[in-house]
C-alpha cells in the first residue's frame, strides 16, 4: 500500500513538474511577444526558484527589470527588493542581461 502511495505521488509530481516546464515555456514565448506580465512572472519563478526554475536572482532581476521599463509597478518593487540581497556586479549583469534580450526581441521582430 506504502509503495503504491509513492508511485501515485511520484507520477503526481512528473505531471506537476511538466506542467511547471509548460508555464515557463508559455510566458518565455508571450515575452519575446513583449507581454510585460510574462516578463513578471518569470521574474517570480527566478526570484523564487519556483515553476521548475532554480532561484537565479540575476535573471530574476533581468525580467522584473524589462517589466518595469514598460510600466509594471509590482515588478518595479521586486527588482528593488532583490537588490538589496545582490552585488553591484550581479546587477550590472541582469541589465546586461536585459539589454540583450530587447536587442535579440527587436531583431526578431524586425525580421518577421
């Protein structure tokens, strides 16, 4: 009874985790679209190693980053807090980061 208690929550857990996979997948697609709330909701996921992410505050800050350059004022008071548990040069790179992904979002759609 023990083991089929653990398979059931084993298989539970794949599905959960595919599942986490597939929002991630989901709001990376709706960000190269520009979708500022996807841009927060994988700052979340990063922040909080949460959706099958691990916690990378670099990358965290990279996306509350772009959301709050298009207005998003929940993503402005993230990107804030996470400063404050971060180097100078961890944040130079998310905005590295960020900048990037708007060079790379832009030629994207310049090509399309």
């Amino acid at each position: 009874m023990e083991l089929a208690k653990i398979e059931t929550f084993a298989k539970l857990e794949a599905a959960d985790m595919a599942r986490a996979d597939m929002l991630v997948a989901n709001c990376l697609a709706a960000a190269a679209d520009g979708d500022t709330n996807a841009y927060y909701d994988l700052g979340v996921a990063y922040s909080t190693g949460s959706h099958g992410v691990n916690c990378d505050l670099i990358e965290a800050h990279k996306w509350f980053n772009l959301a709050a350059s298009q207005g998003h004022e929940a993503a402005s008071w993230c990107r804030a807090d996470i400063s404050d548990e971060m180097t100078a040069m961890e944040i130079a790179d998310a905005q590295r980061r960020a900048r990037e992904w708007l060079r790379q979002a832009n030629s994207g759609r310049r090509a399309a």
